[in-house]
C-alpha cells in the first residue's frame, strides 16, 4: 500500500472537570472504581463548542502542518457519531469553513466510538485507486454533550478531534494493513430524536465493557494473522480506552506487552473522548516516534464492530515532527470548573426541540 498519513492535527476542550468533583452531586458510584478504571478528569465542552468546532480547529492544524494547499484536498470525511445534524452532512459545513474545493467528495462517516478509524480508511482506498490525491478525515465526539446528568458514564463523557491529511507523498507515517470484525449488538446507541446515548446493558455493562473483546479478539487477531505479524513486531499499540480497563482487556487477550499499550492511555487526563480517542492516542504515539516503529491501531465502536490496523513510521517522521500543539502540550493547556458550570456549558438542562414538541 502507497497511501499514508502526511500530516495530523488535534483540538481537545480547555475546560476540564475532576470525577470527584462530578461525585459529590450524585455519589452514584463507589469512589474505589476511579482507580481501577484509571478515572481523574475528563473535558468540558465551552459554551461555543461542538463536534463541527472541534472538527474544525484540528483540521486546521493537520492542513498548515502538511503544507498542502486546500485545493489539492480531493476528499474530506468526517467521522462520528454525535453530529449536531440528524440528516445533514456536517462535512460539507467543514468544506466552507476550511475553504476546500466545492467539487469535493465531502460525507459524514457514522461507525459509532471508531468513526474516525472507518473513515480513514475509506479515504485511503479513495487515493489508492486514483480517485483523489489527498484526503482529509476527522474523527470527532461530543460524549459529554450526549449523556445524562446522573449516568455513571458522566464520569468519563468527554470530547475531541483529531484529523489526519492522507495521501501518497512526504509520508510520515504509511498505512500497512487492516483487518475488521463485526456483529450486531447495541451495548450503546442512540435512537432518532434522542439526544442521550443509552447504555443497553446499563451499568453491569459500562464496568464489564460488555461486547469489547467479542470484536477486539478476531480483529486483532485477523490482523496478525494476514500479515503474519506477531505482537512482539510491534513497538506501540493505540487501544479502546473509554476507561481504563478496556486497554487492560484487550492487552491481555490479544497477549501485547504492557509497555506498548499504558504509556498511550489518556483516559486520566481527558476522559472518552469516542470517535478521537484511539486516533488521539495515535497522535500521541506520532508525537514522539521514531522512524521504522510499526504502530499498532485496535479501534472499537459500540454496535460498530472494530477495526485493527497498523502503519509504519517513515524517516520524514524527523523532519516533519509537530514543535508545538503537542497532545501532551494540550492536555496541559486546561480551565478546571465545577459541576454546575459544566451543566451550564454543557447545556444539560435545556431540552431538545423534539422534545418540546411533545408539549404542544
């Protein structure tokens, strides 16, 4: 395969809140869980922000990074599972506020927690075929805007974006090989008109990570099966980290090496982050990697099923490095608020027009 990322760009909430501070208005969770779920702070959207602004601001980044010029974008793909449109494309919304090219092929990608993953690789069999040179992908969440005062995943909803310019030169890193296993189960879904993602196996589930390692296992192990790879040939993994314990589970079932999956969980410092949480782990790992490391991807959706991937770093990784809008840098770069202003920015307590209607 020729095709592989150019560049990336990551855009996180400033406003951050403490899970102990979540904890004294509900008390609804043994506080012993925040350490073996590896729970401390999680994002808080601003009163401006949503999935499309997140979206946005790192596309941003990934395009002055890459130094390729808009109209050499051929696509552009948006991957998540809370757009603030129901029908519309809020991808094309991205077309005008980066200025690309109007004869774009610009779509939003719905694939639940792995979006963005789905989405990239779509676009990277867009330009392996001819059909563009240059792709731009998004994977983009609003967790906490999607779930309910009073959930025990309130503890851990959070919010971010990563986008990735793909193509076929000044590679940083180039995409080797996929493998993708899925089956229906709504262990998490959303239905129309519904504003909150619903647990469908409530809190058994959201501790268990019920439905995790059925699609993790046989994807990861496909992929290490079709490229004859072996775990050990692999110098970093970017795993499910909704909480800390997924990156638990699927390090020993798929028997990787602690050190090539703990040092990229970020569940502590930002929380689930759903559609940019694994890609933000990447660009975690991209930040600081070295040419020739193999990368690791094993991406999970709720009722979406898992994608494992691996793409190896290139030796423009050196001179093409980020010096700055490091992951690590944003993490750092953060407002602590208490729980009522995150219901206010948040905007938990107004209710949904298709609600409202009810009332008429």
């Amino acid at each position: 395969m020729d095709t592989g990322i150019v560049a990336y760009g990551v855009a996180l909430p400033k406003h951050r809140i403490e899970a102990q501070e979540i904890w004294k208005t509900w008390k609804n969770i043994a506080t012993s869980f925040f350490d073996v779920l590896s729970i401390s702070e999680r994002g808080v959207l601003g009163p401006e922000e949503d999935t499309l602004t997140l979206a946005v601001a790192a596309a941003k980044q990934a395009l002055e990074r890459s130094s390729i010029g808009t109209d050499k974008i051929g696509a552009v793909l948006l991957g998540t599972g809370t757009s603030p449109y129901a029908t519309k494309a809020a991808a094309t919304v991205m077309v005008d506020a980066l200025g690309l090219p109007n004869i774009i092929l610009a779509t939003d990608v719905q694939c639940a927690e792995k979006s963005g993953s789905t989405a990239l690789w779509l676009a990277a069999g867009l330009i392996e075929s001819g059909q563009v040179e240059y792709a731009l992908v998004i994977g983009a969440d609003t967790m906490n805007r999607h779930t309910p005062p009073g959930m025990v995943l309130e503890y851990v909803a959070s919010a971010g974006a990563v986008a990735f310019v793909l193509g076929k030169e000044n590679l940083i890193a180039k995409l080797e090989a996929r493998a993708s296993h899925a089956h229906d189960q709504n262990d998490y879904f959303r239905t129309e008109g519904e504003r909150y993602i619903q647990p469908g196996a409530g809190f058994y589930g959201w501790v268990a990570n019920w439905g995790l390692l059925e699609h993790v296992v046989p994807a990861g192990k496909a992929l290490f099966e079709n490229t004859g790879l072996k775990p050990e040939d692999f110098s970093k993994f970017a795993v499910p980290q909704k909480t800390g314990f997924r990156p638990l589970m699927t390090m020993g079932e798929l028997n990787l090496d602690m050190m090539q999956v703990l040092p990229y969980v970020l569940t502590p410092q930002i929380g689930d982050c759903g559609a940019a949480g694994v890609p933000l782990s990447l660009a975690h790992i991209l930040d600081f990697a070295e040419a020739g490391e193999r990368i690791g991807v094993i991406d999970f959706g709720s009722g979406a099923g898992c994608d494992a991937w691996s793409l190896v770093v290139t030796d423009e990784i050196e001179a093409r490095r980020p010096s700055s809008g490091l992951v690590i840098e944003q993490l750092d770069d953060k407002i602590m608020v208490d729980y009522a202003t995150m219901l206010k920015y948040e905007q938990k307590m107004i209710q949904s027009p298709h609600r409202l209607s009810n009332f008429y």
